[in-house]
C-alpha cells in the first residue's frame, strides 16, 4: 500500500510555535494557547509509532539495552530507563507516512524565546569577530544565525526518528521573530494547490510570491525533516516531491495523416474530394484542341 499522506493546514493568530484560539485574550499565558509541538506534533507521532522493548510510547522511547544489561540497573530500575542514544525503529505504518504542514501565522517569540535567541546571535558574532573568513566558513557553529536557522536548530530532532520515521514537510508563513500579513502565504499556495506540479515548486513560488508582495518584510521557511530529505531512501518519494492534482484529460488521438484531398479516398471528414475547377487562363493539354476565344463584333 501506498504511504500514509496526511496534510494540516492552519491559518490564524499565533507567536513562535503556538497557535492562540479565537476567544484567547490579549497577552494571555502560554497555556491559554495550542502547541505546536504538543498539541500536533507529538499526538500524530505517537499514533504513527508503537512501542518500544519497555512498552513506551515516542516521545519516552529508548535505545534496547545490549543483552548484558537486561534486568535491573544499578539504580534498581528498569534496564531500559538507564540506556540512552538513538530512538529505536518502531514505526508501525508500512513505508515511512508523509506528513505535510503548512502554518499562516505570525512567529514573534515571547521574552524567553527572544532572550535566547539574541544571546546565540551575540555568541555566534564574537566568535567570527577576529576571524578570517576562510576559517569561519569551516565552522558550522558559528555560520550566521537568523529567523530561518533558528526554527531549523530546533526541529532538527525531527529528522533523527530512525528509519520508517514520518516525513514532514513544514512550510512556515514566515520565520522566527517575524510577522505575516493578510494570509498571503496561504492564498497564493491555494492559486497554485490544483495544478499538477510538484508540491515542493508550489510552496518555493509560494514564498517568492510572498516576498514579492510583502516587499521582503515576511520571509517563509521551508523545512523538510526526515530522512528522505538526504536521499537515504531509494524507492519513496519525499513529501516535496509529490504531486497532489492529477493532470489534464488527454485529448483525443487524431486520425493518421494518410489520406490526402484529392487521391480520391476521401479527405478529413471522408467524404470524397471535389475536383478542382481548371483556371481560365490556365494553358491547354498537349493533343487536345485549342478553345475557341470569343471576339468582340
């Protein structure tokens, strides 16, 4: 069977990674609004997950624990809770499920948030400040650090599940620490949603689009997480790749151009050619008497 294909679209008022509900009031806590992470993400993982040797769900998997170490640990707990590393591969729907979110939402961080990420920022320029520039290229923790690379710093995780995990294709109105303006985004990949193009070309002319209208002041983010986004798997088509709208009917297949007008086999329509009428000053054949020509008396 084909992999599961599950498509999210939301459009309202929300900062950074929540989305606020329609009676939310001005400056109400974090609670008072869904989360992107909790609220979505995790729900739909764990229904795409099953358990691991412990009887957990994702988020709580953990790595099997080697042989030696199965039963009680030191701490007197279970084996599995004492082992940490890489999540193991339980994931439960054939093929790895493709899940494509799109967000229309301003991403403005809160204090914390904003407290953060300039303290990265002012990290990242006093270690290039007496640098050459052929040493900071080389130096991947210190390339530079904007709305975009902070959202992908954060769901890098997303792309670390093991093999089998959901592929998602994140298409965020704009980045972090900025606004979005009259749902732009989202109306011009609803312009371009039925055409029969990849989904990826839709939310790249999507973004051009919106810079283009915005004029640069909204930047979306386009974020494939998942294995297949480095190609690791031959065989399945990454979410960016998929074609959501079937294609035009093919118009019917014309009849052979080999009949001609005039062969006396019929012409388009196969009814028989008509005979073209001789010119009037047209020369006469060889062996066939002269036409007489009228005078004037």
């Amino acid at each position: 069977p084909e992999p599961l294909l599950v498509l999210v679209a939301y459009c309202g008022h929300g900062a950074a990674d929540r989305f606020f509900p329609v009676d939310c009031p001005r400056g109400a806590p974090p609670e008072a609004a869904f989360s992107f992470f909790e609220d979505l993400v995790v729900p739909v993982y764990r229904v795409l997950g099953g358990c691991d040797e412990c009887g957990r769900r994702w988020p709580d998997w953990r790595h099997p624990a080697p042989p030696k170490r199965f039963g009680l640990g030191a701490s007197g707990r279970d084996a599995c809770a004492d082992v940490e590393g890489d999540p193991p591969a339980h994931w439960r729907w054939p093929g790895s499920a493709r899940l494509v979110v799109i967000v229309e939402s301003c991403r403005r961080l809160n204090a914390e948030e904003r407290k953060a990420f300039e303290e990265e920022r002012q990290r990242v320029a006093n270690g290039r400040r007496h640098l050459l520039p052929s040493v900071v290229a080389m130096r991947r923790d210190l390339a530079s650090l904007g709305g975009a690379e902070w959202d992908a710093a954060r769901l890098s995780f997303l792309a670390r599940l093991g093999p089998g995990a959901p592929q998602l294709l994140l298409a965020l109105s704009s980045e972090s620490t900025m606004a979005s303006y009259d749902c732009v985004y989202l109306r011009s990949i609803t312009e371009a949603i039925d055409k029969p193009v990849r989904l990826g070309g839709i939310l790249e002319r999507a973004g051009h689009d919106t810079l283009r209208r915005t004029g640069h002041k909204q930047k979306p983010v386009l974020l494939p997480l998942g294995c297949l986004a480095a190609g690791a798997y031959d065989g399945e088509i990454a979410p960016q790749d998929l074609v959501l709208a079937s294609g035009p009917p093919a118009p019917p297949a014309l009849a052979p151009a080999s009949r001609r007008i005039g062969d006396g086999s019929g012409g388009a329509g196969g009814a028989p050619a008509a005979p073209r009428p001789p010119a009037e000053d047209s020369e006469p054949r060889s062996g066939s008497a002269p036409t007489p020509r009228p005078t004037r008396p």
